[in-house]
C-alpha cells in the first residue's frame, strides 16, 4: 500500500505535516508494510489537504481523517487476504 501527503503550498500550509507523521504513526501501530511519502502538488487545492491512498485521492484531510482511512483500508486488505486463504 502506498499513502502520499500532498506537499504544495496550499496543503503544506494546513495539515500535511501532521498527516504524514501520524499515518507513519499508524503503521508502527497497525505492524503494516506501508509507504508513507510527500507528492508533489495534486492540482486540488481548493480542497486540500490532500492524502492520495493506493491511487485513490482523498480530499479536505486532517489526521484523525487520514488515520481513519488508513485503518479502513489496511481491514480491506487483511479481509480480502483472509477470505482467499479459506477458497
């Protein structure tokens, strides 16, 4: 799973520091294999901050939100991996 905080000026500005140190928090937590980086500008800043997640944008983002999304798709995972094993 790739996670990438927007840092342009307009998300920099709001949470994006914040965001990135607690979902590398969440990874320590969750004992997950995430990267966990800064992109550049996604070009939706009227809606920033701006968290991209495995390709997916998500927009108006504060770390309790991000967290959040990043828990939920972190159980998608583990749950597709669990409904395999027993096929």
């Amino acid at each position: 799973m790739r996670v990438q905080i927007c840092k342009g000026k307009s998300c920099s500005g709001s949470w994006a520091a914040y965001l990135e140190k607690r979902l590398k928090s969440d990874r320590e937590k969750f004992s997950y294999d995430a990267e966990v980086d800064d992109c550049l500008c996604q070009w939706n800043c009227m809606n920033g901050p701006n968290m991209v997640l495995d390709g997916v944008m998500f927009e108006r983002m504060n770390p309790s939100l991000a967290s959040q999304a990043f828990a939920n798709k972190i159980k998608e995972i583990r749950q597709s991996i669990n409904s395999k094993k027993w096929k």
